[in-house]
C-alpha cells in the first residue's frame, strides 16, 4: 500500500486548531466529528469543540492517530509538526499560509525547519499553503466540500497546486455536474509533490483520467520519467508562461516556473500527456475521457441545430487534423427521407429546427455508418419552444446512451443558447453518463487528444 | 430615416402564414397580436386566429401595411412576395426557409426569382431563412422572444445571418444578464445584407457596440468601405476559415465564405473592427465595452482571491501586450496595513481568503493609484463559505460602480467556480453595469481592444 494512502482513508484524524469559531477550517471540523472518520479536535484554548472533547495537544490523545491536519497560525505550525512526529502520524497536511510565498525571510526559514526535520522520517507532509485532499468516493475532505451537491462515482482525479483553486474546481465541476474522483491541492510542497500523486492516482482504481495544474516542478528528471510511463491520460495546464506570470507564481507558491518552452515540446513529446490552454477545457475533455470509449479513427461526423455552429465546427476540426467523415449515401438518403426537404443531410447534418423529431433516427443512422467514427451532436434550440411546449429532451439522451455503449464509439454533446436548456442536458448527464459541453472548440480538442491516447497505446 | 426603420418599428405589421398551430411562428403571432403594435393575420384557410379576424391575403387588408413577416411554405413564397410588392409594403421578411442554401436548382429558381422583381422595387427584404429582428427598445420582434428574461436598456446590437444563432445569441445574452438593442438576423441576404445593417446600427443612437456574426460577404469592396468608416466598435465572428468550414457554409445560407486570409489581414488593418474567436468572447467584450469606460492606458492592476489564477492572467497581460501595472509603493503599504500578513500586496494583489474583508479598500487604493489604467477582479471564493455564512458580495459590487464612475476606469470581474456564485454575480451585474465573465482570457482581450478602440480614435 502507497503510503499516502494515509491522506485519502485515514484510519484517524487530529484536526489542530480545531475551531467552532467562524474561520477558516471550522467547516470541515464540524464535518468530520459529524463522520465516520475517527477524529479528535486539538485546540490549546477549548475544553469541547462541536460537542466533542477537544484535546490542548496531540500527544494527549490516547488513541494512535494516522493523519494530522494543521489549521494553527504560521507561527505556530512548526511546533505543531514537532508534535505530530513525537505522536507518529503517518501524513501530515499543513493547510496554514504564510511560509515561503510570501519571500519573507523569517517565514521561509520556518519552512525550512520543517522540511529539515521531517527528512530523516517515514511521515508524509502535504502543504503547507493549500487545503490537503477530497476523496469523492469515502467522502473524506480536509477541505469545505459539500457532498450533497457533488456527482457519485466520478472518474476525474485532479491534482492543484492551490487550495482555492482546489475548491474552485469542486465548485465548478460540481456546477457542471463532472464526477471527481480525488482533488489534492499540494500549496508549497516541502514533501509530497505533483510526481508522489502522479504515482498514486496511476495505481488508484477508481481513477480513470488525471487533470493537473502545475506552477511549477522541483523534481524536473524524475516529473518527466513519471510522465513518460503514465498509462492513464493526464490533462496539464500550467502557468507561468511570461516572465510577469512566473514572477506572479513566485509569490504565491513560492515555485520556479522555468522555462515554459520546455514544458511545451516537453509535453509534445509525451504519450499520454496533453497541454491544455485553460481549465474549462481541461475539466471538459477529461470528463469525454472518463464517460465516453475513445476515438478509433478520425472522421468525425456533425449533428446540428445551427448551421453556423456547424460550420464552425467543420473550421475547428480542420484545424486540429480531424476529418469531416464521408458519410455513406445510404446514410444520407435515410436522413432525407425522414426529414424536412430543406435539411442539409451532407456531413454536417444541418437539421435546423426540424431536429427535436428527427435527431434520434438521424443519431442511429450516423453511429451505425461505418464511416464515422465518433459524433458532435450541437443542440441549439431556443428556450421558448422547448419550454412552451414542454418538449422533452430526455429520449434523446437516454438514446445517445445506450447507442454509445452498444457501437462504442463517442458522442460529445455542445450545448448553446440559455442556461435553462443547458441545465436540461446536465440534469441527465450524470444518469446518462453523457459529455457535455459549451463549446464546440472543446469537443474537438478532446476528440484529437481522444484519438492520440487510443492509437499511441496501439502503435506500442 | 433610414427605409430599414420600418423593420424597427412599423405602424402595421402583417404575418402571412399566421397560425395558432404549434409551430414555427405561433408564438410570434400571439405575441404581435396581444401587442400594441398593429398586426394583421393572414392565413389562407381560417376566418380567425387568437381571436383576431384572419384575411386571406394581404391584400384584403383595408389598411396599409408597412411590413409584412412571411412564414408560409418555401412554395408558396414568391406569391407571397408579389402579393406584398402589390400592396405597397415597405419592409417585408421572409422566415421560410428552403431557397438557395439547399443546393436544389428548383429551389435556389425561386429565389433568384424574388431577387428579380424586388430589384426595381423601394420595398426592402430580409431574408430568406432567416428570423428577423427584434428591437429590445420598443419590444417589437418577428421572432420567439420572451421579454420578461431580457435585460433592459442593453447597447450592444447583433447581426447574425442565420435564425437559430440569432436565437441562440439571445437567450445567451439573458442568460449572461448582457444587455441587447436590436437583434437582426439575414439569413440568405437577397436584399438586405450586414452593410445595411451596419449603416443603420452606426447611426442607431441607442446602439453603442455592434456584434457581426458572418459566414461570407457578396458586396466586398462596399464592406471594406463600410467598415474604414465605423466610429463604433465591431466585433466580429467569421466561419469558414477552412475549405471544410467553407462547404458547410455553403449549404447552410448559400454564402461564399472568401479567402479566410483575406479576411483576417482586412480587419487588422480597420480601426475600429475586431475579430474574435468565439461567441463567448464576442459578447463578453462586447458588455465591457458596453458598461464601462474606455482603457486610457496599457497598465492593468489584477486583485485576486486565487494566486494561480493571478498568475495565469499575468501570462495573458504579457501575451496581448499590455503592462502589468506598477503599484505606487505607497498603494502597495496601505494594502498590507489593512490584510493579514501572507497576502501578496504587489500586482497582482492577492488578497487569498482574506478578499472578503479586504477587497472593498483595496480596490479603492487601486483605483486611485495614477499607474493603474484599469483593473481585473477575479473573484474565486468556494461556494460553502459564502453560502454558509450568508456573506453580502454586493457592497462591492456597488462599489465597483461608484468607483468605475467617479474615476472614470474600467473594471472587469471574471468569477471562477460555483454556478451559484456566478449567480450571485449576474444578479447585479444589470444594476451596477458591471462587466461579468467567467474567463480571464475574455478580460484581458477586452482591455487590449479597449485600449486599441480609444487610442487610434485620439491619433486622428
């Protein structure tokens, strides 16, 4: 067993600086004494915290404790780390800010200390400057997660370098309804780092695709070894492309950004890894990953609404070396017969506003055309007549479903126009393990990464 | 007057082919006959339609009619067509679609047919295959527009060419909370085509920013001219780029698309017309331009509550060739005298979790520090805090008004995570004229164009 497996199913849990107050950190106090996770408040001031006995210090507690959360003032933190390794934690995570971002001198230094003293031991530290670990699948978090409005069963593991974007992206991926599956935040890393997490969540089975906001790297040989023998697809984005933006990094997580333009032909050159230009783009192409089969070829047919929105598209696929498919005649005639005579039935399938009735036998005739091998189905039908005449969308997903998983190839569905028809189509994607998105730019990016990952692992 | 104001406003408005039947159209009719602009049904086979006396044809009618909305069959247009010119209407649209853009010889006759008899003709076409417009002032639209979801007093007009995009583009814009003047959509472009429409909107005192979505242009040299002379903004959208995208224009509105290349070199060369790469962005800029003053200079101060995002806006800065702004020390030292510690008082000032707290005076010191030209606000606070605690955004949300107003900088907020947050956001954004996105990328090309905008008008 890995042995960060201590950060995400944690035998048992000390929160120090454990607080009712309404800071930072009390939401996720009251969240795990409320659990099943074994966990003690340590608060040097309070007898109770939330109803349970709150301990001065760690080595009070009589029980062994597997995993130590460290919420104390900056000042404070390097005696609490003292105190966990006299107390035999096994992982540490240091969520408290203020250590060498800030290029204080005094500050950097405590952080120093820690890594000095932690060097010669079997504990792992997280942090500190970030919020530890979400693991979707026991719900266990050191952060503010409310599981309530997250998505079961996700696939999606991500790796963050800050705490609020950590949140952020639970936030976002929850709004979009994209199933996560472990979220850690590794703020200034003075010993877990992005290559640790990289090894575990490669060995996790419940962890089909890997998304990674990176700052920078300290381990440079051993990132681009770990990099090489991935087997799981990982999505990257990283900053710090100009000077400005590496100086802005410096400060905030105390990390060397390097030179982006190895990162890029570095990235370029690696089998399973993808730069991605910005994390809704990031976020979406993992979820195509995690919920649709992979792209076998490269002829791409379109379904759409819109024929701008399918022109557009035909722009983009072009662009990222994809084919617009053939379609067979037999296809086509099929489509015109059951359609408007002034459909467009040629790659794209322009069915206007006719497509609430003849989507469905026009999606069969596509995935069943040996041509095509996957499908961007672009739904952009106002709000009013939907919503007017209570036209239901659900058939239509629940075909895209079973039609995906029977032939095995991939559908993304680009959803435009109003929030409300956008929400229609996530309030059926998690059901429907469905890929949707709001751009076509992302669909097609994903298909190209989609179709690299397959016949990368084939030509090996 | 323009002869295309009666396509804004008209007296007398008859609908050929109105129906209380569910389909195309039905709620058009409904919502011009319970309107108080003057409509008139005309339907070959009912004596009334929503309670209104129905007429055979227009030309039953005892009253003139300064517009007339076809929706008839693709067949029966031309008869239509000549029915109105017999009538003496000045405007007519025509929505059905079927003509050129099929590709069908038959077909794209009849169309070159109505092209014949209106050309010695006053009477003004839009269309075929198309919606029309909708006037947001006066509330006047041929198409499905629910009013109540609008936002009043918008000043950013759109010219799309084809009906479902213009609709798509509506219900965005409510969405976004982006408030709309008039919407005009050109389909086949018979007669009236975007250089009207440009022509008009530049004299249109209630437009103030114009968004062209364009699949080809037929009249080049007279676009060209047109657009040397807007004083306006235009941002524009044009498919075709690749021979691929250009097919699928091709059978969608029957558009040639052009050179792609000649297109780009063009519109670097306009003044005041910007290209852009997506929906999203163009409307997204467009509100900038929309709600708040112009960019008088290149340096741009970032306030942050997530140091990555910070950082990666500072990429982009430098990207688009703009400054990342040097703060006044003494900006930089009353910041820190009012925030904790561990925050980072240089650009980007990165307030972390204290933004809450922080961010109303910081951003008054920003504002005020003669080195700063405009400011971008990310705000990415997690969804549980805020909801929890139940934290008012909107004393800074005036704040950004006051400050946007008395000082005369532009503010662009880009909100990161929860839909719910974002939520927040937009429910303000009409009261206070803020300019809301959801990715830095958008603000930064904002401030590049509204830099660019002011700066080459004051060289003339």
């Amino acid at each position: 067993m890995s042995n960060l497996e201590v950060f995400f199913n944690p035998r048992s849990v000390a929160i120090i600086g454990a607080s009712e107050a309404l800071k930072f950190g009390q939401t996720m106090t009251q969240y795990l004494l409320d659990s099943a996770f074994k966990t003690f408040p340590v608060n040097i001031a309070k007898e109770e915290i939330f109803g349970h006995k709150a301990y001065k210090n760690i080595n009070e507690i009589e029980d062994d404790i597997e995993l130590a959360i460290i919420v104390v003032k900056n000042e404070f933190v390097l005696q609490s780390v003292r105190d966990c390794l006299n107390k035999g934690v096994k992982g540490i995570i240091i969520e408290s800010a203020g250590f060498s971002e800030t290029g204080d001198e005094e500050l950097s230094k405590i952080q120093q200390e820690i890594e000095e003293i932690i060097k010669q031991k079997d504990t792992r530290i997280i942090g500190p400057n970030c919020v530890g670990v979400t693991n979707f699948s026991n719900k266990f978090t050191t952060t503010e997660v409310n599981f309530n409005e997250t998505i079961d069963g996700g696939k999606v593991s991500v790796i963050a370098q800050s705490g609020v974007l950590g949140n952020i992206f639970v936030d976002w991926a929850a709004s979009q309804k994209i199933g996560l599956n472990k979220v850690v935040t590794l703020g200034n890393k003075i010993d877990v780092d992005e290559i640790d997490i990289l090894d575990y969540l490669e060995n996790d089975q419940e962890t089909k695709v890997i998304v990674l906001y990176l700052e920078g790297v300290k381990r440079g040989k051993e990132f681009i070894n770990r990099m090489k023998t991935m087997t799981k697809p990982v999505l990257i984005m990283k900053n710090g492309r100009s000077e400005i933006g590496s100086r802005a990094i410096k400060s905030h997580t105390g990390s060397i950004a390097g030179n982006d333009k190895i990162y890029d032909s570095l990235f370029q050159q690696l089998h399973k890894v993808y730069r991605v230009d910005n994390f809704y783009e990031m976020f979406n192409i993992a979820n195509a990953f995690a919920t649709q089969p992979l792209l076998k070829g490269k002829n791409i047919a379109v379904i759409t609404s819109s024929g701008s929105l399918g022109a557009l598209t035909c722009d983009l696929i072009d662009k990222w070396g994809l084919h617009l498919a053939n379609l067979k005649s037999s296809t086509m005639e099929e489509i015109i017969s059951i359609a408007p005579n002034w459909i467009s039935a040629r790659n794209p399938v322009d069915l206007g506003p006719s497509s609430l009735s003849t989507f469905r036998p026009s999606l069969k005739l596509l995935m069943n055309d040996p041509n095509v091998d996957g499908i961007i189905n672009i739904f952009a039908v106002p709000k009013m007549p939907l919503q007017k005449f209570s036209i239901p969308i659900s058939p239509q997903l629940r075909e895209m479903k079973i039609l995906s998983k029977e032939i095995k190839k991939p559908i993304i569905t680009c959803v435009y126009g109003s929030r409300w028809v956008l929400d229609y189509f996530l309030k059926y994607s998690e059901k429907y393990s469905l890929s949707i998105m709001t751009q076509v730019d992302h669909a097609v990016k994903a298909y190209k990464m989609m179709h690299e990952f397959g016949n990368r692992g084939e030509r090996r």
